[in-house]
C-alpha cells in the first residue's frame, strides 16, 4: 500500500473552473488511503450541505494526492490545469 494519501477537496469555481477557491471552512479535506476509496466518496462530496450552499456557480469535487493539494494553497487555483474530477452546478 502506498504511503501517499489522497485527499478529497471541494472547491468552489467560475463556470468555467479557471477561478476556484477550496471550501475547506465549510468542509474539511478528507484523506483515503487510495485514490479507489476517494473516487467512490466523490458523487457523496458534492451532495454535502457545505457542497450545495457554497456561493460559486459551480462546485467541484476532486482527489488529489495530499501534497498535491498542499502545494495548491488557500487561494484562487485554475483547475483546469489540475484536472477536474466531478462538478455540480448551484
């Protein structure tokens, strides 16, 4: 087993996921051990109260691995350098 984690964020985006910003206060980073039990939490993520009243137009949810999502920060981040995994629209 790897001992990488991966973590599962929500971010909160233009339409378009150049001007996303994680909503880590409303919902914390939850960690998996593979990237097989994160991509089963996904569609769930997006169905959280913190997921459904973030003020963006559209909420992401994605799995990266930890440091990966360190490196990206607290601040303004282009997923579609990253990499989206699943959106919901509000």
């Amino acid at each position: 087993m790897s001992a990488t984690l991966i973590a599962l964020a929500l971010f909160g985006c233009s339409d378009d996921g150049t001007a996303c910003r994680r909503l880590e206060a409303q919902a914390p980073v939850a960690t998996f051990q593979t990237r097989a039990e994160c991509d089963r939490s996904l569609e769930d993520a997006l169905e959280t109260d913190a997921a459904l009243r973030a003020d963006a137009p559209t909420v992401y949810a994605q799995c990266l691995p930890s440091a990966q999502l360190a490196a990206l920060g607290t601040g303004e981040v282009d997923l579609t350098r990253v990499g989206k995994v699943q959106f919901a629209q509000n």
